[in-house]
C-alpha cells in the first residue's frame, strides 16, 4: 500500500469539487454519496445536523477524507479514511461506506476509535481485494501497451487527452488524436464476466454503474474535442486487441497527414 503511494498521485478532480457548484450541487452530491439525505443525519443532536465528507491533502501524495458538522455552535470533525479512487464520486461513496458501517455520527464515538479499523469492505476479503486495486498500470494494461509497442507504435501512458477535460486515458497518441481505455471487467460490467455482488449490493451496483456513466460522458467529451476514444476489456487484451488498436491509429494518423497544411500544394492565379 505504502509503495502504490510512492509513484501514484490522485488528480485534483479525483477529491475536489467541480468549480461553479452552488450550495444546493454540493448537497445533491452529499447526499447521492451517501445514499439519502437521512442517512447524513447525525445521531443524538438537537436540531438534527447534516454531515458532510470534505478532502485534505496536507502533503505528498496521500489525500484524506474526514466528516464533519456542526453542534452546539461547534464544528465537529472526525478522520474516515484515505482516498483512493479516481473520481470524487466514488471517493465519497467510499467515504460515505466507512461512516455508515463505524457509527462515526454518533457524537459518543472518537474518531480514533475507527481511525484505523474503519472500512468500507463488506469482508477483509473484499478489503483486500480493493487495496491491491490501482487506477493505472495493471497487468492487461502493461501487456497491451507492450503488445502495442513491438507494433511499432509510441504512444504516452496515463495523460488526459484534453488538457481542459478531466479524463485520463490509458494509452494516448497525440498526434493520431487516439484515446484507449483498458477497462476491468467487474469496475465497469463487462456484459460478458461482471456478477452482480452478493454482498452489500446497493453500494457496488451504484459503484458499477456511476462508472459506467463516466465512460459513456468521457468518451462524449473527447469525441466533441475531435478524438477517437477506445474500449478494451480486460478479457480481450492480446494480439488481436493490439492490432486493433494499430488500424485506428494508422487510419486517423493517414487522414491526419492529408489534411496538415504543409501537405497542400498552394494555388497561384
């Protein structure tokens, strides 16, 4: 765990707010993480307090999650976890996991008490299963970019195609305007491998699918930005993937090349 933070940043846009959100947008999400607007009540207070989730970064690379409201004319806050997922939706659905499940508002509750138990896992299992889960350089993503590379193509890893748009690509080739994504087949229900979890079903339902979302909304941005964008399962990484992976790139850079304007041969009356 300590070395995946070693070389793995999270991008702003994985605990930040989206800028220009009003109050009532931060609520909306508070409460769509948290699966209700009662389940953001905190126990024992008079009147009944709102908690939210909120980010910090003191330093490095490891971001943190705490919860906090205010009582008595006090603000109240309290550790819940470390963030470690790339979008700020399912950071705070984590967040919001680890809450609900270690009673942290209950106002008799430290936050030392879970500080260092709390999870949002349904079993050590599954808790372990999602620790060892990174965003980037996984085993089919490495043997794709590797199969790609003896293709003869170069391509940058783990860049945003757009600079103005928050999405990250697996593999990008600039100049073809090429964007691939390596998807996993239980984090984005793959039609034919993903199983419904039996366990704690409503959060990974909703996990699945707020990912889902975000693939269809990404691959909408950088289609309007000019790109071509991608989809490899996991199960489908291999030769017959790499290669198609080269005809898109070898098409887009050919149609690239007859329109640069060093290419046109000027016109004289």
């Amino acid at each position: 765990m300590a070395q995946r933070w070693q070389t793995r940043r999270l991008d702003d846009s994985a605990w930040r707010p989206q800028p220009g959100l009003t109050r009532a947008d931060r609520a909306k999400e508070q409460d769509d993480a948290a699966g209700g607007r009662d389940r953001r009540k905190v126990l024992g207070t008079e009147p009944p307090a709102l908690a939210s989730v909120y980010f910090r970064r003191p330093s490095g690379r490891r971001v943190y999650a705490y919860v906090r409201w205010s009582a008595g004319g006090r603000t109240v806050e309290r550790y819940v976890c470390e963030a470690e997922h790339t979008t700020r939706m399912a950071n705070l659905i984590q967040a919001w996991q680890v809450i609900q499940s270690s009673g942290l508002l209950e106002p008799n509750v430290k936050a030392s008490d879970h500080r260092a138990h709390a999870s949002w896992a349904s079993s050590e299992g599954v808790r372990r299963i999602m620790q060892g889960n990174t965003s980037r350089d996984t085993k089919p993503e490495r043997l794709l970019r590797s199969l790609v590379h003896r293709l003869g193509l170069r391509y940058r890893v783990g860049v945003r195609p757009v600079a103005s748009v928050r999405r990250t690509a697996d593999l990008v080739f600039p100049r073809a305007r090429v964007a691939v994504f390596v998807d996993g087949c239980f984090w984005h229900g793959c039609p034919e491998h993903y199983r419904r979890s039996t366990k704690n079903r409503r959060f990974w339902d909703e996990k699945v699918e707020a990912n889902r979302t975000r693939d269809r909304d990404t691959d909408q941005l950088l289609a309007g930005a000019g790109w071509a964008v991608l989809r490899v399962w996991e199960h489908e990484v291999g030769p017959d993937a790499a290669l198609r992976v080269q005809e898109v790139v070898r098409q887009r850079s050919s149609a690239a090349a007859v329109v640069r304007p060093h290419n046109l041969v000027p016109y004289f009356d």
